[in-house]
C-alpha cells in the first residue's frame, strides 16, 4: 500500500508511545543506572564503570546459563516447527472437526504459566504422577527431581506441551490462505505430495513462520515461571535457564549491579537475534 | 491415506488433554488420597476442594482480581493501539519505522529484567498493589502485539474505503467509529482475544507488583506449597479453576481464530 506523508500522525501515536515509555524508559534507565553502580543498601551508591560487564562477560556461571539456554531454545524450536507444520497440514480443513481442533489445541496457550508448572509438576512426579508412575513401571528409572537428564527431558516435554500449537495455528492460518487454484494446478502438473508441500505450501507459509520463529525464539530465550515452579532451576542447576538466574541473583542475593549488568547483555542479546529475524521478515515483506 | 491423516491430530489431541485431565483428577480427590494412593480416578469423590475456594475470601478474591486487570489491561491496550496502528497503516512519518521496531523490542524484553525496577518504579508513583498497576504494566508487551496484529488487518483494507468515504462528506471520527471500526471487528476480536490471553497467563510481573489487594490467583497458589504442607488438592482445583476463563474465551473467538490468523499478521 502507498502511504501518504502526514506528520500528524504523530497524534495518534502519542498515547502508545506514552504508555509503552511510562512503562519501558523509567525502568530500563533504572537498570542502566544500577548496572554501572555498586549499593550497600540504605540508597549508598558507588560507581563502578564497566566493572560488572567486565565481570559477567567472565563468568563461569553466566556462561553456563547462557549455554544451557541456547540449548534449551535450540531444542525448543528443532520440535516444535516441524511437529507444529505436521499436525497443521493433517489437521481437518473443513467441517465440525475444525473448531474442535482449535478449540482444544489453544487451550494450553490460555492457562498461566505458573499452573502448567504446578500441572506438569504433579503429572511427572515418580509416584502419584501419570508421566513419573508410567515411565517407572515400564521399568524406566525415571526421576525428574533427581536426575538432570530426566529434568531437561519433562522440561522440554512441557515446553512443547505448552507452546507447539502457537505454531500449528500460524501455519494453519497460513495453509488455509492458499489458493485452491494452487493445488489445481499442481494436480495438472501431476506433482506428488512432497513437491505439493515443497514448492507450494512452504514458500506460502514462510511469513507465518517466520513470525512462529520469532514468536518461540524470544518466548522459549525468556522461559521463566514453567522451569522455576517445575524444578526450580534443579536437580544443582542442571535446568537453571538465563531467566532463572537472573532473578536468583536480582531478587535471591541482590546483587543488583551484577544482576543489571546482566539484564542488559541478556536483553540486548534478545534484541539482536530479534532484530536479524524481523528484518529478514520486512525485506520479504516488502517484496511481495 | 485419508484415515491416517486423523492420527497426528488425534494423538496430539490426546497429548494436550492428558495433564489436563490429570489436574482435574487430583482436583476431586482429597489431599491424603492424592499422596496414598495411585489411581485413574478419584475412587472417593469429593467437592471439598472447590468448596473451600468458593468460600474463603482469600482464594476467589484471586479470581476477581485477576480477571478486573485482565479486562482493564484488554481496554487500554486495545483502545490506545487502534489509532497508532491506524496510522502505522495508512500514514509516513518521522521516524515510523523506528518507532515501530522499538515498541517491537518491548515484546522481546525478558520481564526477568524489568521485575525489580518495576517493583521500584511502582512503589514510588503510589500504584503498588493496585489493579490498574498490572494493568499499565502489562501494557509494556500487549501494546506492541495489539499494534502490530491490527496494523496488520489495517492494511488488508483497501485505501479506497477511506477516500471514499472522505468524498461522502464523512468527517474523521465519524468515518473511524462508524465505517472503519465495524469493517475490522474480527481484527479487533483477535486482538482482544490476544491481549487478555497474555495478559492472563503472565505471573512474573503480577506477583512482583502486588502484596496483597490485587494478587493474582495464579499468585496465591504458590501458597498452598509454604503453609500446612503440600495441600495438592487444592492446589488441583485452584489450577483447574484458572483453566475456565480461557476456555470461555477460546469459545467465543473460535470461528474468528482461524480467519483472523489467515487475514492479519499473527
């Protein structure tokens, strides 16, 4: 669409901008402030200078969070794309199947995050839970408090509990604005299933899923509440994500200038990563 | 092969209800039942778990609290993103496309990040432990999301409905509320579906901006884990309690849902 030039627009704006400020500006200058600072409680301030980056950029323990957490997302998205773009394409397209399906597959996406970890909790637990007694008498040793492979492995299975049907209903949405005069044509050309999926369905479904991407990659890099009420960062710090660290240094030990310093790097990571998918997505926008 | 093309789904389907339904199971059963014995289904059903929610004030005030912010933060999100994202749709300006990645970049940050400052920031302006401070806080990633889905059913409508209207002699608030509004209703549904989703489910900044007055049911659960022991079935029906909003909200959007996916952004 052609847009015309008015400044004034700048109006309408105005009330976003003001409450997205209120809320982003004040505190992130608060972190900005912190990051640079040493406290000693009662409001004693000490600069630092770079100390704190310095320090994090160093450090053992974010290493390791930073690591497990891009492992975790790496995981995450690995799963839930091509799981996601399955159920979509097997998914009915028409009749009472359809608002069924929809109905019953958003129902994970509705429930707060600290009640699917509480959920996933007492379903995986050894002994009362369905997932933890099953395993178990099948004659697996499954622990998931106890033994860090047995926690990545609920965690995950929870993530992609929670979050794989935001992927089937993009790619859904994204399957159902084809054309069936695609699919016409390619019966002509006598393309089978895979050429279908290949040359027609992917390439128009590229947009959903490039938000779907940027969708799950800033969710599953910012996991927080599910983790921490599931296994609390456990067995050690076997599934102690970025979040889970971040809040443990903030608010467990307030250590707040290491702790600022480190929201920063963890946010501008976010913003980088975001900032390579959502420019990939504007070019292709402005192509077609 | 159109047999087996049921499979995925169902299973999947299956997949989704199974913690589910064992929520619903620990919920009608007592809390020693829960920790002696193993079963499918409650083998002594009891309703006390929901009667003891429904009767303290404390448990159902949770409720009330969080579905007042949700609902404030829906009508504030939605209300301030439609004339942005009308703008964003149909103007240039200075420093648009800025502005637009940097409400985006509100969406990315960690609320990890912001807990603190926020508990700071909220406290000195007087709004701690106050619904609307949920409420505007909240505000920090639903905004960008309700900009950016509506901007996106924004511009699937063609400019031409605007001038004509302007040729008709429509003024501009009577061709936004009158003609504009009414053509993308579904956007707007799907917006507000969207926003009180988000805004239901998040914990971290509810719990860190309220005491006591405002708190989130979600917030009081984690309760029945630091006082007498571990009470899972209350925790059971209070977690399958919060499930019942979303579930009544899906409902109502659910033939927009897949329309609105296909027509707008998100």
């Amino acid at each position: 669409m052609n847009k015309t030039l008015n400044q004034k627009a700048w109006f309408f704006v105005i009330p976003v901008f003001a409450l997205v400020a209120f809320n982003a500006v004040v505190p992130l200058m608060t972190v900005v402030n912190y990051s640079f600072q040493e406290t000693f409680g009662s409001n004693v301030f000490q600069w630092e200078g770079t100390r704190w980056f310095k320090e994090i950029l160093h450090s053992e323990r974010f290493h390791a969070s930073l690591g497990r957490q891009f492992i975790f997302t790496f995981i995450i998205l690995l799963i839930q794309l091509p799981l996601g773009i399955a159920i979509a394409l097997t998914m009915p397209k028409k009749g009472w199947g359809v608002p069924v399906c929809l109905i019953l597959m958003s129902m994970p996406l509705l429930i707060p995050w600290n009640v699917v970890g509480a959920m996933w909790n007492i379903f995986a637990l050894p002994d009362i839970g369905f997932l933890g007694n099953s395993l178990n008498s099948l004659g697996f040793d499954y622990n998931f408090t106890q033994q860090s492979g047995d926690a990545w492995f609920t965690t995950i299975l929870m993530d992609v509990w929670h979050w794989t049907s935001l992927v089937v209903l993009l790619s859904y949405a994204g399957l159902n604005s084809i054309q069936p005069a695609y699919y016409q044509a390619a019966e002509i050309d006598g393309a089978g299933r895979w050429d279908i999926f290949r040359y027609i369905e992917l390439p128009k479904m590229k947009k959903v899923l490039t938000l779907a991407i940027l969708l799950r990659f800033m969710d599953s890099f910012m996991i927080y509440t599910e983790p921490f009420v599931l296994t609390g960062g456990g067995p050690g710090n076997a599934t102690n994500f970025l979040s889970l660290d971040l809040v443990k240094m903030a608010l467990g030990q307030f250590d707040l200038g290491p702790a600022a310093a480190m929201s920063l790097i963890y946010f501008l990571i976010v913003l980088l990563m975001c900032w390579v998918f959502y420019s990939l997505m504007m070019k292709d926008e402005g192509r077609t | 092969m159109k047999k087996i093309k049921w499979v995925v789904p169902t299973f999947y389907i299956i997949f989704l209800m199974l913690p589910i339904y064992w929520l619903l199971n620990m919920s009608f059963k007592s809390t020693t039942e829960i920790i002696n014995v193993y079963s499918l289904w409650p083998q002594d059903f009891t309703l006390d778990n929901y009667k003891t929610i429904f009767t303290d004030s404390t448990w159902y005030m949770g409720y009330v609290n969080s579905i007042t912010y949700t609902v404030f933060n829906t009508i504030i999100s939605v209300s301030a993103a439609l004339p942005a994202a009308y703008a964003f749709s149909r103007y240039k300006f200075l420093g648009d496309k800025h502005l637009f990645f940097w409400l985006l970049t509100n969406r990315m940050a960690p609320p990890a990040v912001f807990a603190l400052p926020f508990f700071q920031f909220y406290s000195s302006v007087n709004l701690f432990d106050t619904h609307i401070a949920i409420a505007l806080s909240h505000c920090l990633f639903n905004i960008p999301l309700a900009v950016w889905i509506l901007e996106g059913f924004m511009s699937s409508v063609p400019k031409e409905l605007d001038e004509t209207a302007y040729v008709d002699g429509y003024s501009f608030p009577k061709f936004f509320f009158k003609i504009f509004i009414p053509t993308i209703a579904a956007g707007i549904g799907i917006t507000m579906f969207f926003c009180f989703m988000f805004s239901w489910v998040e914990l971290l900044l509810a719990k860190t901006l309220t005491a006591t007055m405002a708190k989130p049911i979600a917030a009081i659960m984690t309760r029945t884990s630091s006082t007498s022991g571990y009470e899972l079935g209350l925790l059971a029906a209070a977690g399958s309690l919060t499930i019942l909003p979303g579930a009544v909200v899906i409902y109502f959007v659910r033939n927009y849902i897949a329309k609105g996916f296909a027509m707008g952004r998100v």
